[in-house]
C-alpha cells in the first residue's frame, strides 16, 4: 500500500465509513465501533462479523462428505460407449 493511498471501507456494523485495522492474516476490526470481522476477497473486499463467519465455516464443514462408491456397485468392464442398434 502506497502512503498516500487510504483504503475506506463501508463497516457492516455500524454502518460507517472508516479504515479497518488488521489483527491477524484475514481478521480485522472496525476503528470506530471495535466489532471484529474476517474479510474474504472474491473481486472485491467483503467483512463479515467473525461470529457469523465462523457460524459459515462449522455449518459448511457438517455438510462436506466425501463420497466413496461401493465397490459392488463399480463395474468398469461392462461400460460400453456406443450403442448397439439392430440392423433392418
């Protein structure tokens, strides 16, 4: 970041602009009304409050599951890639 550059954000908690202050890697907080956020970068800066971001983060750790086909199920040898068609 440049000196004479200051980066504003909009604070999701009390709705002002201010700069946010960098705790650790991704968590940041609010100079104005102290409310700790994580930031995520997907094209643009977006702050979300760290409780509810770590809310995000266990529900979508519930809902990964790998997936492993069941072995009587897998049939590799009887795959066929081109339909047979009886001749008239």
């Amino acid at each position: 970041m440049s000196a004479d550059i200051i980066d504003v954000s909009l604070c999701p908690g009390c709705k002002s602009l201010t700069t946010m202050r960098r705790i650790k890697d991704d968590k940041y907080f609010c100079r104005l009304c102290k409310e700790q956020f994580r930031q995520y970068k997907n094209g643009k800066l977006i702050y979300i409050p760290l409780r509810v971001s770590d809310l995000i983060e266990q529900t979508t750790e519930k809902l990964k599951f790998e997936f492993e086909p069941d072995s009587s199920d897998v049939t590799l040898g009887d795959v066929i890639f081109e339909p047979e068609f009886d001749e008239d």
